[in-house]
C-alpha cells in the first residue's frame, strides 16, 4: 500500500508550489490547507483533522513550521518529515515588526502591495515571478492575515526535534536568504539520524527553482518513509553539479 504524503505549502503559496512534485509523487500526494486558521496548533489541528489515519508530512516555511507541530501533536500518525526552507525558531524583532506592517498594510486596503514583492523568494524572477504573484493573490488578503498572525506569535519548537522517531529530511535552497542554510544546518543537528540537503541554485521556494532535483530528493525520503528505516548516515550538505 502507498503511503500518503500531505505537503503543506508556505504563506501565500497553494498547491501551485508544488506543481513540480506532484506529477511524480501521484494519487498518494495531497496538499493541505493552511488558510483556514490564525494559530500553528489549530493549522496542525486542521490538517491532522483532514488526514488518513498514518502520513508522511512535508512542508515549506510555514508548512514546515505546521509539519514539525503535526509531528509533536500526532507522533503515532506521522511516518516521515521533510522540512523544507523553513524557521523553527521564534520571529525575531525585525521579522515582528515587518509582519505588523504588514497586517496594517492589509488592513488600509493594499495587499497589492504586499505581493508585488513576493518574487524575490526565487532566484529568478523573470522566470518564476508573475506566477508566485499570482499565487499569493489567489491565497487572498484575508488568509494572509491569518496566515501572518500565526507565525507573528508562533512557539518555538526546536526543542521538540529530538523526539523526532521517523525519517526526516531538511533541506534548503543555498541561495535562501530567508531561512538560510545555517539556520538547517542547526535543525539538522538537534535530529537523531536528520538528513540534511542544501541545493545550489535554489532560493526560499527551491521546489519551484529545482523542480526536478527537490522531487528526486523527496521520493528518495518517502521510499524510506514507506520502509520505516532511518535516514541513515551523518546530515550532510548535497552539492548539486
């Protein structure tokens, strides 16, 4: 039997994110929705609440932030992680302030505005720009406002990856300047047997700059999902040619 995989895309982001995996991964992948909710623990609720009975979770940013809190709310369920250019962390201080103008900006009417610089999160934006714009204004104002309480007052939980006991993948694109590859790297190390992958030629949303390379990496993690055997070795960085 096909283990399920549930990937859950970034703020402002919808299945679109995923366009590239999806064809691979077939029937056994769904997408789960993080706009219905303003908090980590009830977007976890909610996925948790539409999900079979055992899945395999991977996530982006803010998907990665809500697969790490399905894992710690429902270990028994969750047969592999893939956190993938995300922050486990807590919002810095500039972070909070950006994301309160934010939430005024979208108040007074211009989330336009907003989106208009959402392209910067791939390393071309000629290429990829208009449709990550797009998808951010298909997710909506009032979504991203809940979207950007949740993060603005999200838990720390990097504390809690210790616990981790399945096949977990953390992987980020070096050209992230959001969620840069240090910031995994420390992820990595706090995760018993973590496999860590660091793509070249990839920024903040690296399944839309290596398509190919992030579901090559993807399958390779659900096939030892689907095994229950550990990411085996020491994390290490990938270094695509």
């Amino acid at each position: 039997m096909t283990l399920p995989v549930i990937l859950l895309p970034g703020s402002m982001c919808d299945a679109a994110l995923f366009a590239g995996q999806l064809e691979s991964l077939g029937a056994a992948a769904s997408v789960g929705d993080l706009t219905r909710s303003s908090s980590i623990e009830a977007m976890a609720d909610d996925v948790l609440n539409d999900a079979p009975p055992v899945f395999a979770i991977a996530g982006l940013s803010l998907g990665g932030i809500v697969a790490t809190e399905v894992a710690v709310q429902a270990p028994e369920r969750v047969a592999g992680v893939a956190l993938l250019d995300t922050n486990l962390g807590l919002a810095d201080e500039v972070q909070q302030q950006n994301r309160q103008l934010w939430a005024e900006l979208v108040r007074a009417g211009h989330f336009e505005q907003i989106i208009k610089t959402v392209d910067h999160l791939t390393i071309d934006a000629e290429a990829h720009g208009r449709a990550i714009i797009e998808m951010a204004a298909r997710v909506g104002p009032e979504a991203f406002v809940r979207q950007n309480e949740a993060l603005l007052y999200r838990r720390d939980r990097r504390g809690d990856l210790a616990a981790l006991n399945c096949p977990v993948l953390v992987l980020c694109g070096r050209q992230d300047e959001l969620c840069p590859p240090a910031m995994h790297r420390d992820i990595a190390d706090q995760i018993p047997h973590a496999r860590l992958e660091i793509v070249d030629r990839a920024g903040h949303l690296s399944t839309i700059d290596q398509p190919e390379e992030l579901t090559r990496l993807l399958t390779q993690w659900l096939n030892l999902c689907t095994t229950n055997q550990p990411m085996k070795g020491t994390a290490h960085e990938y270094n695509q040619v």
